[in-house]
C-alpha cells in the first residue's frame, strides 16, 4: 500500500511552522491515542502513521530531503519491507515522543510505557559508492558496520544474567514520580524523572561484567540497505534502529547513508538526464553517418543525418536515468561536434583546396542553423 503524504497525514501545509507541525501531531495522537481506542486496529495505524510523519517533519534535515525527494529521500518507500523509516511498535512511539505525550495527562499502559526514560543510541554515518547503472535500477547492498551493538552476555540490560534488577520502589518502575506544590494560585502537580533510577523504572542490582552495567559493546554488523532508483550525489538515506545500540535496552540511533555517484566513463549526468559529446569527421558530417552512443546497460545506434553541424544536439528520449518519486526517466543527449582535420598532407590539402570555393563549402548558418542554447530550449520547451 502507497504511503500517504505526511502533511496530508497531519494535515499541515508545507508552509506549517514547527509549533504548527507539533500542535497537528498532538491532535492526531490524541484522536488515536491507544488509551482512547483500545484494540482497535485501525487507530493504531494511523497513530503510528502520524508519529512517523512527525518524526520527518519535526526534523529540519529530514523535512529538507523529503520535500525535495518525497518518501524516498528518507527512506521511507522501503519501510513496509523491512528497511528504511517508520516505527516498529508503539513502544518506540512512547519513547521518542514522550514530552508530547506527557502532555495529554493519560494513565493506563501505552503512557507508562512512554514515561519510563529511555535511552536512545546514537546516529552513524556511512558513505556508500554507487556506479550509475545501480543508480538506474535501484539496488540492495549489504555492508559491514563497526558500532555498538547489544551485549550479548546480559541481552542489553546491563544487570548480569539479565535479570539482576529490582523494579524501583520509588516510582514503582513507571520511571517518573508526581510532584504536587502549594503556590498562591493553587496545587500544582508535577511529573519529573525518578531521581532514584534516573527515569528508567529498575535498578540493577549486580553488573553485567561483559558491559560494565551499560548494556552496549563494541561490535560489527551487516546491515543490508535498499537503494531507489535515481537517487542522487551527495543524497542521505536514513536506515531506521541501524545506528548505535542504547544503553541497558533503550531505542537504537539510526544509520544515515551518503550516497556518492561514481563517475561513468563516457556519460555524464545533469539530473535524470546523460550527456555524451561525440566527434565526427567532415565526411561523415557532409554525407551522413549512423553512430553507436553508450548507454547505461549497452550502446544503442544513433543517425546522423547528411548535413549535420558541429554542435547539434540528437536525444535518446526515456534512456536516461529514472525520476526519483516519481514517474518517467530522463534522456540521453548526444552532442555532435564536427572534428578539423590537422597536419593535412599535401594529397589531403590538394583535395580540399579543390573543393574550398564550391558552393557548398560557404558557410550558410541562415535561420536553420539554430546556437546551442536555443536548440536545448525548444528541446525542453
């Protein structure tokens, strides 16, 4: 199923400031809030649906990528098979947004749950080499990552055998404690992290001895990344949960990938669209030739016709490279540049000195005869 556009999900013109954007979040949660809606499937779809187009729009970087590429410049096209973007489960939705939810005054399960601080691993960087032929058709790639990961002697936990913790009595494991004042217009009540288990709802009671209690250690992974087609030099991708591991089981940061284009032999690109420069002789310019152009996948054959002028443009239309979100791909622009003989010998200079003063061989530019800048144009006129 097509993803919907996140300011159709919250509601919001591009143009919505940053309070704007939290305020619509606040209402969506609000409305499908699982503490209203329980078991009820659909609601918690859409709750989901509008914490993942927060977390986008609320981020000016993310909001950036995706207002120029759409889905797909967050990765979040790849979400539904496992890859990049969206939210695993509404524990991940507490944990990210609890400041909002905090402010909806809501008890039961899904808010303790969001209450309890959890720590969140941080974000890492990866630059990733594509030729342009995986940039034409999309590619998976698998790389190895060196972060941190998990411990694998306590299961994240930090406690030893992963069990050694007690719930804090402080805050009866809900991670935060209320705080009620006496001020001249009235109580005021309070909600403050658990100064006793700083706001994670357990206190380890023996160390894990593999992580020193902090759940996390020094690893490698191989994670596999989907690539869309048509992405672009210098473009981020951003790989949900595939950053750092966080400490003692919290939510781990994400892997933001740099794609860098590497640079084709023959072609070069300018968007969806290839340019190639190829040379002719006069012979070949005057009488007319059939050409071979390189493409992505091949080489395609291409009609000069008699009488062709240095600097005439031939286009390849749709053998370009896909649009990104988009429909169609772009063309291969083919520009003819008529070769000048040099070092003639005299059999060659005998040849065309018989041949300088025919009508033909004047210059006649005349209206057909259109400048470079005019031809691209009309071309894309």
């Amino acid at each position: 199923m097509a993803k919907r556009d996140f300011y159709e999900v919250l509601g919001v013109d591009k143009s919505a400031s940053a309070d704007e954007i939290k305020k619509a979040y606040r209402q969506k949660a609000l409305q499908h809030h699982p503490d209203r809606n329980p078991g009820n499937k659909e609601s918690e779809e859409h709750f989901k649906e509008a914490a993942e187009a927060y977390e986008v729009l609320s981020d000016p970087d993310k909001k950036a990528r995706y207002d120029r590429y759409g889905h797909a410049g967050i990765g979040s096209s790849a979400a539904s098979d496992g890859g990049m973007g969206g939210f695993g489960n509404m524990e991940d939705i507490f944990s990210r947004f609890g400041d909002v939810f905090s402010e909806f005054g809501f008890g039961g399960g899904g808010f303790q749950q969001g209450g309890r601080s959890v720590n969140r691993g941080s974000n890492l960087r990866v630059k990733l080499k594509l030729t342009l032929s995986e940039i034409a058709h999309g590619v998976e790639k698998k790389i190895r990552v060196n972060k941190q990961v998990s411990c694998a002697e306590c299961q994240g936990t930090g406690a030893e055998k992963g069990s050694s913790y007690n719930t804090c009595t402080t805050c009866h494991g809900s991670g935060y404690v209320n705080r009620v004042q006496r001020t001249f217009i009235g109580q005021i009540q309070t909600t403050t992290p658990c100064p006793t288990c700083n706001g994670e709802g357990k206190i380890i009671t023996k160390k894990c001895k593999a992580c020193h209690g902090h759940g996390i250690t020094e690893g490698e992974e191989v994670v596999s990344i989907k690539i869309p087609a048509g992405v672009e030099n210098n473009m981020q991708l951003s790989v949900s949960g595939q950053g750092n591991a966080a400490a003692r089981g919290g939510i781990p940061g994400d892997l933001i990938v740099l794609i860098e284009e590497m640079e084709h032999e023959l072609l070069k690109r300018n968007g969806s669209n290839l340019y190639y420069d190829h040379y002719i002789n006069i012979a070949d310019a005057a009488m007319g030739i059939t050409i071979e152009v390189p493409t992505i996948d091949g080489k395609a054959s291409v009609k000069v016709d008699a009488g062709t002028q240095s600097g005439n443009i031939l286009r390849l239309k749709g053998k370009g490279l896909p649009r990104l979100n988009q429909y169609g791909k772009g063309d291969i622009l083919v520009n003819i540049s008529v070769w000048t003989p040099q070092n003639l010998t005299s059999e060659e200079k005998k040849a065309l000195e018989s041949l300088r003063k025919s009508p033909n061989f004047n210059p006649d530019p005349g209206k057909k005869n259109k400048s470079f800048f005019q031809r691209i144009h009309e071309m894309f006129d």
